[in-house]
C-alpha cells in the first residue's frame, strides 16, 4: 500500500518561498528581530512572524488608497497613519492575497525611493505596537507618532 506525502510546509512558509523567487528579492532576517524578512533594493518590505502573520511595508499612501478593501477583506490589520499592514496566513487564499500585496509593497516602496518621502512609522507593527505600550506605561513618550498616542483629556 502506498502512504499519501502530506504537505508539510506552513503557508507562511508558502508565501515567503512564492515572492522570494521573483527577481530582486532577497531574504534575510527582519530588522524586529522577529522571524525572517524579504528585502528589494536593500529595503525591507516583508517578513513574517512565528505566529503565522506577515508584514507587509505598503507606505501610507498606498494604504490610505486601498484602506476599504483591506478591511472588508478580514485578512489585514493596520495600525493608524502606519506604513505597515499585518496579514493572517492561515489558508491558500491568506498566500495569494499576500502574494499580491507583496507585489504591491515593492512597487509602492520603489516609488518612494524615487521621490523619498519621509515615512511616519517604518518600523512594523510589533515594534510600534510595543512602543505604544511602553509609551502609555510613561516610557519612550518621543518615539511613538502623534497618531498612535493615546488621547489625553482636560
């Protein structure tokens, strides 16, 4: 009798392996220090948590564009005025939509490298959410953007 080869691979795993074929994109560690990373230009653009979340650095500009769509989609997390989007991989539909959303990050971070605008908040999501924290807990109140503090009142 033959056994059946069950497919072992995480679609995290998946997805990082589908763009990191296309030309340019090169592989490395994230710059959070959390998991791995794919880089264009020498520009960090995607990497992915243990948790089975990507990042993905779309610039404000582009999220402000797509704001509705990315969240009626249900997949993707945004923190405000960031330029970091988080997607959940937990299905072969999690791996395409990431697939063209990594497709869309590199265009959009080329572009801006042309023009070099400034970022508002270029770390990812994890790194700015524990600012935030930290921030509310009285610590580093000056690195965490106007946009992301917690609103005092009176």
């Amino acid at each position: 009798m033959r056994v059946k080869r069950v497919e072992t691979t995480s679609y995290g795993d998946r997805a990082m392996a589908r763009v990191a074929s296309w030309p340019g994109v090169r592989s490395g560690r994230a710059a959070c220090g959390l998991g791995t990373a794919l880089n264009v230009g020498g520009r960090q653009l995607v990497h992915l948590h243990a948790d089975g979340a990507a990042e993905l650095r779309l610039t404000w500009p582009v999220i402000g564009r797509l704001r509705r769509p990315l969240l009626e989609s249900g997949r993707v997390q945004m923190a405000p005025g960031g330029d970091w989007i988080r997607v959940r991989l937990d299905s072969e539909s999690d791996v395409d939509l990431f697939t063209s959303l990594a497709s869309v990050a590199i265009k959009a971070n080329t572009a801006r490298r042309h023009d070099e605008r400034a970022e508002r908040a270029g770390r990812c999501m994890t790194m700015a959410r524990a600012e935030v924290k930290d921030a509310m807990l009285g610590r580093w109140p000056a690195s965490v953007p106007d946009d992301l503090r917690e609103p005092r009142l009176g």
